[in-house]
C-alpha cells in the first residue's frame, strides 16, 4: 500500500483508487482498524452515518498521527436525513462524529426516490462544496436516471457514483454512462460478500501469480479505473 494510485475526479480532486471500508465495524473496532490501515499505507477512508462508526474513523485518524490533509475522508448521508435544511443538519452532526471540519467526498448514500427528496438534498450539497466543508460532492447506489435528473436540476454533476461491483457483477451499463459523463465508478463489496474468494478461475490466477484471491480481485478493479473499498478490521489482513 506504499505506492498508491490515484483517479482525479471531474473537479479536480485526486482520491486514492483504493480505500479501507468499515461498513459494519463497530465504533469500538473502528479506531484499530482505521489506525492499522494509516498505518500500513492507506490514505483513503471510507465510512457513512449510518454505519454509526464515524466517531471511531475519526479517532483511528488523531491516533494514526497522520496529518489530516494527507488522508481522503469519506461519509454519508443517510436516507432518514435527506432534504434541503436536514442535510445540513447531518452534515454537521457527522463532522462533529468524525472531528473534522471538513470531508473529501460527501455522499447521497441512496436516492430513495419514492421519498421525492434528493433533488433538493443535492442542492444542499451544491452549497456544502460551496462552503468548502465537503471538498467533492458524490451519490452512492444512484441509477442513471437519478444522477441526469440532479445534473438537470443543479447543472453540478457528482464526481463518483458508488455502487455494488465486482467480477461477478460487473456492471458495464452503469459504468459506461458515468464514462460519458466523467463520474468515476466506485466499488462496493468488491469481494462479492466473500463469495468469490473461492471461485475456482481466481483461485487458479492468485496461485499462478502468488497472491491471494483478494488481492487478485482488487487488482482486476484498479485495473478496470474503479475505486475500490475492501473491508477489514483485521490489521494483517488490512497490510
């Protein structure tokens, strides 16, 4: 993890291509794992409210002693908080989670259309990247309709959609149409859940090369120009 890569996204910003993800870690676990993964190289976190972790990531942070300038912090929103003032409001209840003033990349965590509301919760992300407090604006989970009706609505277009892909689910219509429009493609359980680990055809390619099966996958998704967010408490498994 010495050697990072990194995307630049459609405003400038340059995030890591791959990043630690804590979706169900626990608070108490969070700070361990955050710190182990500084630690052994990583610069790129990635966690969201409702993972009810974001006061864990930030004290992994302060621990790790790594300047906060040097690390790519993200979190999102989630569906209970949307709309115009009650994003603003969550936005600031998660900085104080994660005792920061600001984070890289802001996310919608999903559309929830049938609630009617993401429109108007973009418009407040507009103003946060305004602000300075969120340095990108992004969604997660979003389908192509929703990100052309926010890009019709605002004229600002997110810089990633974070989304379920790996080699079993590859999702090629997605990510051709944020080529099209210069939104990076980012992977959630980019491990299939686990699954493929045991999939005979990366099996086969990891003892070939000498790797492990998950460290295979991971390098078909930077390979593939994705943004990747393997999960791990487990400090050696994290180096």
């Amino acid at each position: 993890m010495r050697d990072q890569t990194h995307i630049t996204l459609n405003d400038g910003a340059r995030i890591p291509q791959v990043g630690l993800g804590v979706w169900q870690t626990p608070n108490d676990e969070a700070a361990p794992a955050v710190k182990a993964a500084l630690s052994a190289g990583y610069r790129h976190v990635d966690t969201a409210a409702v993972y009810e972790n974001e006061e864990g990531v930030g004290e992994g942070i302060r621990q790790s002693g790594i300047d906060r300038s040097d690390i790519f912090l993200t979190t999102k929103l989630w569906n209970t908080e949307q709309g115009y003032d009650q994003t603003l409001k969550a936005f600031d209840a998660s900085l104080k989670r994660l005792g920061t003033d600001y984070v890289d990349l802001y996310l919608i965590h999903w559309p929830s259309a049938h609630r009617g509301l993401f429109v108007d919760t973009w418009k407040a992300f507009v103003k946060l990247k305004e602000e300075g407090r969120a340095k990108s604006i992004g969604v997660s989970n979003f389908y192509p309709e929703h990100i052309e009706k926010i890009i019709a609505e605002t004229g600002v277009i997110p810089v990633i959609n974070q989304i379920e892909l790996h080699p079993d689910f590859q999702q090629r219509e997605a990510r051709a149409f944020h080529e099209k429009h210069d939104i990076a493609t980012q992977s959630w359980s980019p491990l299939g859940q686990g699954k493929l680990l045991a999939h005979p055809a990366i099996a086969d390619i990891a003892a070939k090369l000498g790797r492990t099966p998950a460290q295979v996958i991971i390098r078909w998704h930077i390979d593939n120009g994705l943004v990747v967010i393997p999960k791990s408490v487990t400090p050696s498994r994290i180096a």
